[in-house]
C-alpha cells in the first residue's frame, strides 16, 4: 500500500492497522468447540471468556472444550431446562449468542429461563 497517494499519515496508519488486524485474524488457528470452528477472538467475544485466558487453557495442554467450561461443574449457575443443564456460559453457546447478550436479555425478562425460552423461539422463526 502506498501510503503517499492522497491519504493524511494519520488515515494511511489506520488502514495499515486494520490490515494489520484482518491479515492477523486471517492467520489465527480455528478451535472447535460443540462441531463449530472459530479462531479463540471469536470464541472469547461469543463465551465473554478474555481471549489470553483461552490462549493459557490451550497451552497448558487442555481441550477447547476444557477451556470454554473450565470450573463450570463448581463454579456459576446451573440452569435446567427440558432435561439439559449448562451453565449461563454453555447455554450462549448453544443458542449461539454472546454470554453478555443473554445476561442483558435476563435482566430484562426477570429470568434465565425466561430469556433462554426467549432466544428459543427466535431461533425458531428464522
């Protein structure tokens, strides 16, 4: 890219970042988790989960399963609904929303069951 064709330094540093940040992502090894593949950006900005904590679970030899439900068994909140039990974190995933979008949803509705049952029926209409 030539960085003297009309662009000011400062518009010719942003675009070089943000090629920067799409060449990087590019080159990210995807995980799989649950039959679906994403890089761990992905997977941490879909679990809330920061990114390096993913990063550490996988270098020290665990599975992208271990890292994602690491201490879900002993630590959150177990929610049962039509005989599965996850955690808040699990259930996201399976409805395939961010974890904050489904706390914010339960604030809203008064309930994890509640904005579960929500995400549910959406999933349905589409």
């Amino acid at each position: 890219m030539n960085c003297r064709q009309g662009f000011c330094d400062g518009a010719c540093d942003a675009l070089l970042a943000m090629k920067r940040r799409e060449e990087r992502h590019h080159r990210e090894k995807l995980h799989t988790y649950r039959g679906q593949q994403k890089t761990l950006t992905e997977w941490a900005a879909l679990t809330g989960i920061k990114r390096v904590t993913l990063e550490s679970r996988i270098k020290a030899g665990h599975t992208m399963a271990e890292a994602i439900e690491w201490g879900s068994l002993v630590r959150g909140r177990i929610i049962e609904m039509d005989g599965q039990r996850l955690n808040v974190t699990g259930w996201a995933l399976m409805l395939g929303i961010n974890y904050n979008t489904l706390v914010a949803c339960k604030k809203r509705m008064g309930s994890y069951e509640a904005a579960i049952e929500h995400y549910r029926e959406r999933g349905r209409r589409t």
